[in-house]
C-alpha cells in the first residue's frame, strides 16, 4: 500500500511540474530582447514573521538595487528592517518588548524566464544581521541584555510581473536564517565574531518567513 501510496505521489509530482513547465514556456514571449533589466531600483514592504517560541508577526520594509550578470541571473543588493514582539521571560530576557532586525542582504536570482510579462525565479544569499531589543518595562535591577548581531542565509523565490518595459510589479517569498544568542552584559559579553555562543547561553533560531510586494524600476 506504501509502495503504490509512493508511486501516486511521484506521478502527481512530475504531472505537476510537466504541467508548470508547459505553462511557463507558454508565456514566455520569443523576441522581446533586453526584458530583464541591466539594473533595477527596487523597494518593498510586507509581513515577516519569527518561528521561535516567544517571538510574534511584524512588519518589514527595504530597498535596493538589482545587477544582471547573465541571461538567468542577478544580484540583488538590498537593505531591509523589520520588527516583531517578543514575549516576556524568552530565553534570558525579563521583560516583554520588541525586536527590530536591519539586514544588508546580497541574493543571487536565478530566473526561469527571461522574456513575457511574468518573470518567476528563485533566490539565494547572504546577509548582515543588525540585531537589537527594546523592553518594555525592564528591571531596574537587573543589566540590559541584548542580541549578537549575526551572519544570515536567505532562501526563497519571487515574481515580477511588468507593467511596462521598465516599470514593474514584485512579490517576494523568502526565510532569513539567523542564528544568535543573547549576549550577558559587561566587559565579557558575547563576541559578535565568533561562531558558537558561550557554554551557559542557548542558541536562538531565529528563523523569519518574509512576504512581501514592491515596485522595481529597470533602466
């Protein structure tokens, strides 16, 4: 029953795809040379959110820049912020607040089509994660603690979809992976450098599902 469970499941897979690849080729449109930009300014804003125990839904926002470097393929050079609640008592934090995320990112774009009005492709990256936290009532007591700013992976895909020759409509779906900890205040706190956190703080994976629509601008 598995084997036949399986053998159903691969045949609707590759009927799926079979199906995704004729549509595609089918708007694709022949002859319209120079459809993907050289460069492209592009901004755009929607919803991120953390999976992480205590951390909640925000908003983000960014822009950049987009360089081709080859018929399928782009970089995308971009800085983006968004903030999202944390819940109070998560991991060593006494107070409930609020966690903001500014992210230099550098994705490359590979595209399935390079001609018509819709452009889907898929993205992968780096980015620099700029990490801090607001409390909202925090004891006087106790020391400030805060996030180390950490490397992030960025995988994802998106579409555009062109109103004109060089106006066009996009929407992104990516995850920002960062990993990090909480630093312990003092001369000996956390070093934003180093590759593991000290032996009595936890790793936080602070995983972020990005969704998000903007305007680009080809030249």
């Amino acid at each position: 029953m598995k084997s036949k469970m399986r053998a159903f499941t691969g045949l609707a897979v590759s009927a799926i795809t079979l199906a995704g690849a004729l549509f595609l080729t089918a708007v694709e449109v022949r002859g319209d040379e120079g459809v993907l930009p050289r460069i492209a300014v592009e901004i755009d804003s929607g919803r991120t959110s953390v999976k992480e125990t205590g951390f909640g839904n925000g908003w983000r926002y960014g822009g950049g820049v987009f360089f081709r470097t080859g018929h399928r393929m782009g970089v995308e050079i971009m800085l983006e912020s968004s903030g999202v609640p944390v819940a109070a008592g998560t991991d060593d934090l006494a107070s409930a607040g609020r966690m903001t995320m500014t992210t230099l990112l550098i994705n490359e774009q590979l595209f399935v089509l390079t001609h018509g009005r819709i452009l889907p492709y898929a993205l992968m990256g780096i980015g620099f994660s700029f990490i801090s936290f607001a409390p909202d009532d925090w004891p006087a007591d106790l020391p400030q603690r805060d996030f180390v700013d950490r490397m992030a992976l960025q995988l994802g895909a998106g579409l555009i979809f062109r109103i004109t020759r060089s106006l066009s409509v996009t929407g992104k779906a990516r995850y920002n992976l960062v990993k990090t900890w909480i630093e312990n205040p003092g001369p000996k706190s956390g070093d934003p450098i180093r590759d593991t956190p000290p032996l009595d703080q936890n790793m936080l994976h602070l995983y972020g599902l990005e969704l998000g629509l903007g305007v680009r601008l080809g030249f």
